[in-house]
C-alpha cells in the first residue's frame, strides 16, 4: 500500500470512529483542513519536477476526492443514526391502550348536600353560605350562649393562636352563626321599611357548611357538616317548623313510612327548644328513635341581636348533621370513612 492509499485508510478508520458530529469535523481537519494532511502533500510537491508534478498531483486528487466521499459518507451516516434515535425516542405506539380518566363523581355527603338544598329550595329556603372561621361573639355571645358554657371551653373548640383576647377568632363550631349573619344582613336590606313599620319579607334561609369541634370516634369527626335552617316572620309557628321539616324528612328518604317526634331540649339561643328524633316505620333501622337535628324557638335575646324586635319578629331554627343524614341514607356506620379519601369506598356511591 502507498503512502496515499493508507492516508485515505486512516482517514477512512478516523471517520468511522467519530460518533458524534462535531468529532467527525475535527477528523475531517485533521486530513482536509488548512494545515491538515492533504495541505502538506501539496506542499510536499514543490521540490518535484513538472513530470513527477503531474502524476503526483493527479494522485494526490484522487486520494483527497476519496476522503471526502468517506467524510461525505459518514456524515449521511451519522444524520441517519440522529433521526433513526430520535424517531425511537418519540415513536408512538398506536396499539398501546389509551390512559384511563376514570370518571369524576360527587362525595356521598356533597350529594346529601345538593339533595338538602333542592328540597328546601322547593319550599322557599334560601341558601346562605358563611366563614368557617368565626368571632367568639357570631359563635357564642350573640346566639346567647354565656361566658360559663361548656361549648366555649378549650376541650371542645378550636380557638385561632394569636387573636385578639377580647374577640378571639375559632373554628365555628355550628353554622348557628349563620343566623346571625344572614338576619343582620336582611335586616339591612330592609331597614328603610322596618323603621316605617311596614312588613318586610320572611327570612327563610338554610346555611349548610362544615363545623369543626374537638371529637374523633366512629361517629364523631373533628370536621363534620351541619345545615343550619331559620325562619323568621311576624306569623311562624312551631307547626310551621314540624310540617317543614317532616316534609322535608320524608322527602329525603323517599319514604312517608316516617314519623317525627319533637323531644325537649335546651339549646341557649331557643326557648323552647326541642331534639328532632325521626323513626323509619320499615327498613333495617325500623322502630328506633334515631336523633337528627336541634330546633327550638329563637330566643327574644338572640332575635334582638339580629335588629329585630322580639316583641314583632317571631322564628324557628334547626340545626341538623348531615354527615348523619348520609350516614342513615346510604347505611355506613363509620363517619371516618366518608373523610379518609379511600377512593373505593367513594366510587360506591356514583
Ligand atoms: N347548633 C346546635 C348544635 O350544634 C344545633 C341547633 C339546635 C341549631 C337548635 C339550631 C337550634 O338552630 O335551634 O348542637
């Protein structure tokens, strides 16, 4: 082999090796550059005679045409091997099955939610909706609920770190609260007619949210829901109350085989007040007085705090789990599963 032929081999071998193209174009300097191999060839001639000139030169071109078809080659190669990967790389499989969503659904207690919202709606109960985060005197002290009452104790309520001592802030722990806030707020709508002693429109709102209070067993959650209901009108009777409610009963477990008795209670802000028992007449739970919620007459003290006249304004308020109520309609007996996200138990009720 001459000294060309191998020159051409080496170049041939350096291409090869270069796997990348910035490698390839250092090689290629290395033989076709400006100082490169083939430079000092030419170089090389100058002390040759014209005769030797001629057959050298020729040489030497077909030496330096064979290089670059190697170097043209393995750039073509090495393109090729570029898009070869990158097609690998993002290459769709069409065959491979598609990712399942999964269908979205509501949270049994969402459910009872909207189920709690429409029947009352159909009877003309608004819906109010209020902070979780409440002041001590929405919670308590303007549901006449005194200094001294086990409710305000530490054990049972979530006090707010950092508040003001006077006021502090909670997690409410009912959405009794909400009586007050909504009153107030109708009351202010309807200020200019009150003050002229004409008749202003019922107030007849259910505020449904989550409360928060220091209890965790089987049927007692930190968080729980309550829906708060209040009418207040000059000519609301506690029978206004029982068919409202009862009515609303039956329709919620789709069932008239369901009867209600009104137990007396004590409540601070209603006087007198009563616990809601409801009892299923067939069915699994049939016979037995099952608690669902407190309702009771709305204290003169508590009407008072909403700006209106005890004397003239007249009304009834329930508060009702409904943790409870999903609880009863769909059978479960363990409050903690509606909250630990298990998906399986969640997906039961789509
Ligand atoms: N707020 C009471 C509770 O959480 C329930 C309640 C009782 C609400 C009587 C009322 C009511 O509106 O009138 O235990």
């Amino acid at each position: 082999m001459n000294d060309l032929d191998s020159l051409v081999e080496t170049a041939r071998q350096a291409f090869a090796q270069s796997t990348a193209p910035a490698e390839l174009e250092n090689a290629k300097a290395r033989f076709l550059g400006k100082s490169g191999r083939m430079t000092e060839l030419m170089k090389g001639m100058a002390q040759l005679s014209p005769e030797e000139k001629k057959s050298r030169g020729a040489a030497i071109n077909l030496a330096k045409q064979a290089i670059e078809a190697a170097l043209t080659a393995r750039r073509q190669a090495l393109s090729e091997a570029e898009l070869e990967r990158q097609l690998q790389a993002e290459a769709l499989d069409v065959s491979l099955p598609g990712r399942q969503r999964g269908q979205g659904g509501l949270h049994p207690v969402s459910l009872t939610l909207e189920r709690i919202e429409g029947l009352f709606g159909s009877m003309g109960f608004e819906v109010a909706d209020g902070p979780e985060i409440e002041t001590d005197w929405f919670n308590f002290t303007a549901l006449n609920t005194p200094q001294d009452h086990p409710a305000r104790s530490m054990h049972d309520t979530f006090y707010i770190e950092g508040g003001d001592e006077q006021a502090p802030h909670l997690l409410r722990t009912h959405t009794s609260p909400m009586q007050i806030r909504h009153a107030i707020a109708h009351v202010k709508r309807h200020r200019a007619a009150l003050d002229a002693g004409q008749a202003i429109p019922e107030i007849r709102v259910i505020a449904p949210g989550r409360t928060y209070r220091v209890d965790s067993d089987a049927t007692h959650s930190p968080m729980f829901h309550q829906c708060e209901g209040l009418w207040i009108g000059e000519n609301v009777s506690f029978k206004d109350l029982k068919y409202v409610f009862t009515a609303f009963c039956r329709r919620f477990f789709e069932t008239d085989e369901l009867v209600l008795r009104f137990r007396p209670s004590f409540f601070p802000f209603t006087e007198p007040s009563a616990e809601i028992d409801i009892q299923f007449q067939q069915g699994p739970l049939a016979g037995r007085w099952l608690e669902v919620a407190g309702s009771g007459q709305v204290h003169p003290n508590v009407v008072r705090n909403m700006g209106l006249d005890p004397e003239r304004f007249i009304g009834f308020a329930f508060g009702m789990g409904f943790d409870r109520l999903t609880m009863l309609r769909y059978g479960v007996s363990d409050l903690r599963l509606f909250f630990d996200g298990d998906i399986r138990f969640l997906s039961q009720f789509q």
